[in-house]
C-alpha cells in the first residue's frame, strides 16, 4: 500500500526489536518494586482486556495521571508500561494504566468508547485533577477524550492537562496502509475518529510532544494538532518513536512536570 513506508517505524530505529521485550521486563519488574501499593486487573468493562492496573501514590495522592498505551490500536497491552507511572509517582500522583480491545476484535471508535469508559471508571475511584497522557495511538485515544462527546461533562471537568505524545492526529491517511486491513476504517470512520477535526478544547490545559527523529508522518500529525488546537508542542531532540517516552520515568523532565503541576 502506498503509505506503508510512511507509518513504520521499526525499519528506521536501531534495535527496535529488543524495544517491546525490554519494556515487559522493566514493567514487571517495576511493580514487583512496587508491591502492595499495586492494584492489578481492576475491571471497567466487559471484556478480559477492559481492566486497568492502578499504582498509588505515597501518602495523600495530588492527583491521578491516566497513561493509554500505544501499538496502533492493534498490538500489546497495558501491562508492558508499568515502569512509565515512575516519574508522576515521584512526583506525589497516582497513576492509572488502562488496557483495551483491539482491532480487528473492535473499531478504533469502540476503543475510543472503551477509554472514555476507563477514564470515568479511574474518576470514580479518586479524588482531586486528572491528567492524560498516551503515546502514538494511545495519543490519539486522550486526544479523543477532549471532545465533548465522548466523556461526560463532569469527568471532562476534572482533566486538567492532556499530554499526547506522539499522536496519530489524522487518520484517513491509515486508509492507504495494509494496517487498514486490521483497522477497517472507512471514511466516516476516520473523519469522525480525527482529534484535528474536533472542536478546539476549553478548560483543559493541552501540551503535545513528539521525537525530532521520528518518521516524518508523526512529526506533522503532531504539528496538525498543534495548530489545530492552538495548543503549544515540543520536539524533543535526539529521540524516535519508542523512546520519546522514556521521559515519563523522570519526575523532572518537563512532560511530568507539566502533567503533575499544581
């Protein structure tokens, strides 16, 4: 298909195979380091994969930062990112990861209905601002959460902050890849599932990241949303797609600082 090429990234990073075994491996071990202050496989919806793994902060929570992991609304679960809560758990949050269906068991847009759903179940459970961030199309999936119709207005009112990392902003171009054989997208699909073409977000604080050395495709899906929405973002030097993430372990760096301000 004519944007294969455009939409790969593990043909242009070195060493891209040993990413997702890493990631399992330092997430697992993660929570090990973790232990009671761990609740796995909290359940939000009806399917095995509708659960989320919450991670408590130490003493009185300020917040609760939601992390959507990506893989192309096709590939891997929550479970591998566990190690990404460190940062916002350093920095006195509590992080909530959820998991979700995949294509071509479910639509992108059932995916989108089924972490709207995590996110009111995740409200429900916490006190205080809520703060979402994902990466590639977990970045698209917290970038939906701010349309008006897909979360209800008072779980809407408490996210203070959204950080999409890597975003997949317009998605009738995915219609021109062989990943569309698993997606199905049609037409009215991809307009309606596309964050650039919703309305601009009031109320909500809106900051997107994205690597300088990704393929060319993420960085202008980035910039798309970024004017789009009249929301500032940042090109992150020196990182590609699967690393431009390792900065949510950080409680210093400027995406957890911006997620966890007070």
């Amino acid at each position: 298909m004519p944007l294969d090429d455009a939409y790969a990234n593990a043909p242009y990073i070195a060493g891209a195979d040993a990413f997702p075994p890493r990631w399992a491996a330092a997430a697992a071990a993660f929570r090990e380091a973790l232990g009671a202050r761990v609740e796995i496989g909290l359940s939000y919806g009806a399917s095995e994969r509708q659960v989320f793994d919450f991670f408590n902060a130490e003493g009185t929570s300020k917040g609760t930062v939601i992390f959507v992991h990506g893989g192309y609304w096709k590939a891997f679960d929550h479970t591998s990112w566990s190690h990404f809560a460190a940062g916002s758990l350093a920095a006195g949050w509590s992080v909530a990861l959820p998991g979700y269906d995949l294509c071509p068991d479910v639509r992108i847009s059932e995916i989108t209905r089924q972490i709207a759903q995590a996110v009111t179940a995740i409200a429900a459970r916490t006190e205080g601002p809520l703060a979402l961030t994902g990466h590639s199309a977990g970045g698209h999936l917290v970038a939906r959460m701010l349309d008006a119709e897909v979360l209800a207005a008072e779980v809407r009112a408490r996210v203070l902050r959204v950080a999409p990392i890597s975003p997949v902003t317009d998605l009738p171009p995915l219609m021109k890849t062989s990943m569309n054989e698993i997606l199905r997208l049609d037409a009215e699909e991809a307009l309606a599932e596309s964050p650039i073409r919703q309305a601009r977000p009031a109320g909500t604080e809106v900051k997107i990241w994205v690597g300088a050395e990704e393929r060319p495709v993420f960085l202008e899906h980035a910039d798309l949303l970024a004017k789009a929405w009249s929301a500032p973002h940042v090109v992150v030097p020196g990182t590609h797609h699967f690393d431009v993430i390792d900065a949510l372990q950080d409680p210093s760096s400027d995406i957890v600082r911006f997620l966890t301000a007070t």
